[in-house]
C-alpha cells in the first residue's frame, strides 16, 4: 500500500528534477521511493546547510518549495518534514512577515499551512489564524489576497457554528456571526460571486435562528420551511 497518495508522488518527483539544492533533489528522490530513513538524514543535513545560507537564499528555497512544488492534495508533511519545517520554513516566514514591507506571501503559506503551529504558538488566543490573517491585512492593506482568505476565514468560523442547524443547535453565537459577516463582506472588493453567496446564505441562517429563538420555535427545519427558507441539511452522527 502507498504511503502517499498520487499527488504526493507527482510533487516528490517534481522536486527531485527541478531544485536547485542537490541535498533537497536527492531527499525527494529518497522520499518518493520510500526510503524514509535515508530520506530524513539528507533532509536533516540540508536544513542544517540552509541555515547557515542567507536569508535571501532561504526566503529563495521557500517561494520555490510553496510556489512550484506544494499544491492541493498534497501530504505537506511528506516535502517539509519536521526539521525543515520547524528550523528552515517557518523561521523564513516569520522574517518575511516582520520585514519592512512585509510579504503577502509569507502571511498566506503561514495561513494555509501551517494554523497547528499558529495555534500552539498564540494559545491564549481565540482565533489565531484570524489575528495572523488582520494583521497581514493591516499592514499590506492593498493586497486582495490577503483580504479574500480572511473573508474566506470569517465565512468559515460562521458555517462550523452553523453546521448543527438541521439538528436545531447553533454552535455559537448568531448576532457576532452575523458581525463577522458583515466584515467579511467589506473584505471583498472585487466580484466573488461564490464567496458572496455563502455569506448571504450563512446571514439569512443566522437572521432565521434568532427570529425562531425569539418566537419560542424548537424545531428550526421546521420554522424555516413554514417561512420559505431553503433548510439547513446534514447527517446527525451520534458517538457512544
């Protein structure tokens, strides 16, 4: 049985033919054969070289790794093993993000990849990915980018408070959701017709909670088909 799925393959061998750092060329090649032990040693001795490297020669290995390697689908872990996560990567996005100006890009790999890492480092927090993606926002106010994923972000929050309506529980509370989309909708300054539609719908949910609680409903599919809203669907899975 393969370790990794196809893609995870595709990107191994892409890696290998295509980078630039003959130890990181040779790790992949070891790790797309399956020869961990070996593969981890040459990855460990190529952290320990791009350490001692500038940071541009770091920041260099980095967008390569994000920009032409890494994509969807693929076991992140299987390309940035440990030791080149925790003393090469992230380290390099952090001196990106701190710079003057800043780096989008450092603040959208940290986002997507790497919200474990966010949250152990910020656990006194609430919404560490958030506060990441503000910050990126605040300081590189012109970049759309930015602005989507922390749109996407707050969208997020507010479906997984709301992925329990057809069992007639709201997750969280409905008046701060409706906040966060509210902000959310400001972030977005060019037309994204499909995030737009998620906040509208993830608005007239909450907006329909509030008026079933307040009318004394229980059964909320049912209060939302007597008003002419599309109801929430999902499957109960219940845990012993």
């Amino acid at each position: 049985m393969q370790p990794f799925r196809q893609e995870t393959f595709h990107a191994l061998q892409r890696a290998g033919a295509s980078a630039q750092w003959p130890r990181y060329a040779s790790f992949a090649a070891l790790q797309e054969k399956g020869l961990r032990k070996q593969a981890l040693e040459e990855v460990r001795a190529f952290s320990t070289e791009l350490m001692a490297s500038s940071r541009d020669d770091r920041w260099r290995f980095v967008s390569w790794l994000f920009g032409d390697i890494i994509g969807p689908d693929v076991v992140f872990e299987a390309l940035v093993p440990f030791p080149l996560k925790s003393e090469v990567v992230l380290p390099t996005l952090c001196e990106r993000r701190a710079q003057q100006p800043p780096c989008p890009e450092a603040y959208l790999w940290t986002a997507d990849y790497f919200t474990a890492e966010l949250v152990k480092e910020c656990s006194s927090t609430a919404d560490p990915r958030g506060d990441l993606l503000r910050d990126g926002v605040a300081r590189i106010p012109s970049d759309g980018r930015l602005k989507t994923r922390l749109a996407e972000h707050l969208v997020g929050l507010v479906e997984d408070n709301q992925h329990h309506l057809f069992d007639s529980r709201y997750l969280g509370d409905p008046t701060s959701d409706l906040q966060r989309l509210e902000v959310a909708l400001a972030l977005l300054g060019s037309p994204s017709d499909e995030l737009r539609a998620d906040i509208a719908r993830a608005q007239e949910l909450a907006r329909a909670w509030r008026e079933c609680r307040d009318a004394g409903g229980t059964d909320f599919i049912a209060w939302c088909r007597n008003h002419g809203i599309a109801p929430p669907t999902g499957i109960a899975i219940y845990h012993r």
